[in-house]
C-alpha cells in the first residue's frame, strides 16, 4: 500500500464555488472532490490522505484567521501521517491576498520553503523523505460581480499568472515533478474555486502522474 498525501487550500478541502456568498462554505462529496477522484483512480494498492484548509497559505500568518500557515502545521501531518511515498503540494491561492503583499516570486519561495521540508524529513520509508509533485494552483478568474471578494485579491488575475514560470524553475531545481494546473483546469463561478468538472479532471490528471512516479507494481 502506497500512501498519499494532499496538502493545499480550499480547493483541496473541495470549497463549492457558489456558496462564496453564503453564511457558511459548501463542500464538494469526498467522491467529487480532486483527491477523491485520485484515490478511486489509483485504486485499492494506494491510500490517499487529504489535508486542505480553506485560507491555507505558504508561509503567511493570516491577522484575520487562525492556523492559516502552511509552514507551521506541516512538520506535524508529515509526522503524523508517516510513513509517507509521496507528497502533492498545491498551495499560493491565498498568497495573492493583498493582505500579504507579495510577489508571484515570493510565493513560489513560500512553496519552496515548505519543499525543502518535505524533502529534509524522515516522513518517508525507513525514515527517508518522501517523493514530492508541485502543483501550481489555478489561475483567478474575473470577480467582477463579487466586489467583495475582488477587494482582497486586486492584482490576483495578473499575479496569479505569472505563478507558472515560478513554480516550474522551482520543480527543475529539486528535481520534483511538477504539474501546471492552469493548462488544465479553470476556476468556477467565484474566479477562485473549482467545480465538479474541474476537480475532475485535476483528480485525473494527478492520478496519471502519481502511477508514473509510483508504479502501483514497484
């Protein structure tokens, strides 16, 4: 049995796009959600763990919510799940928050400081580290008609654009495989979230790379 861990954001934790206005966040079955769609793709010789948190950022204390920063929980799911054989990373949506005030660049040395922890573990078989896939999140869309939510991501159409060519230079230089969500998936209604077809797809897509990187009979 070959286990997988998933750590990212909302559309990790399956936010419903459509309930971005309502009281309470809406979440995608466990069956619709990407990591879901992973685990029945890759089939009963794999175990998938999902760890997504809505507002989950690299390396960045949220002043307006709690237990937001990726780097200061990660050292304890990679404990607390191991051993682990592979590792998938998709994280940076929140970064582009305007609270944050960071560049595409930043970002992506906010992901690599959290894959230069995964990759310094002993979270992996016989205390080594684990394989690690980079994920680079999709592209915001127009928010128009959520000026709201325009409000707190003003430059995240351009910016998150931009994110690909860094989060690629950072995969060649770990030497990780890597995955450019933004030539495959598009975000729903909101510009930030994924819909069912999305997290289809991407659930696809993944488990394709992840039974290349750990063949289900090695």
């Amino acid at each position: 049995m070959k286990t997988v861990l998933c750590f990212g954001d909302s559309n990790t934790w399956g936010f419903i796009p459509e309930s971005i206005t309502a009281p309470h966040p809406a979440r995608h079955a466990h069956d619709v959600r990407w990591t879901g769609v992973l685990a029945r793709e890759l089939g009963a010789g794999f175990r998938v763990i999902e760890e997504g948190q809505n507002g989950r950022t690299t390396v960045h204390d949220d002043p307006f919510a709690a237990v937001r920063n990726g780097k200061a929980v990660l050292p304890a799911l990679l404990e607390s799940h191991k051993p682990l054989d592979l590792v998938v990373l998709m994280l940076g949506t929140n970064d582009l928050k305007a609270v944050f005030g960071v560049s595409p660049g930043e970002i992506a040395n906010g992901v690599r400081v959290l894959a230069q922890m995964i990759l310094s573990s002993d979270s992996g078989r016989a205390a080594k580290p684990p394989k690690l896939m980079i994920l680079c999140p999709p592209a915001i869309g127009q928010q128009n008609h959520l000026p709201d939510i325009a409000a707190k991501f003003p430059n995240a159409f351009k910016d998150s654009r931009e994110l690909p060519r860094h989060y690629e230079a950072l995969a060649a230089s770990l030497g990780c495989p890597y995955l450019n969500t933004q030539t495959l998936i598009t975000a729903g209604s909101d510009g930030i979230h994924l819909d069912a077809s999305a997290h289809a797809a991407l659930g696809k897509t993944v488990a394709t790379a992840v039974k290349s990187i750990l063949p289900p009979d090695a």
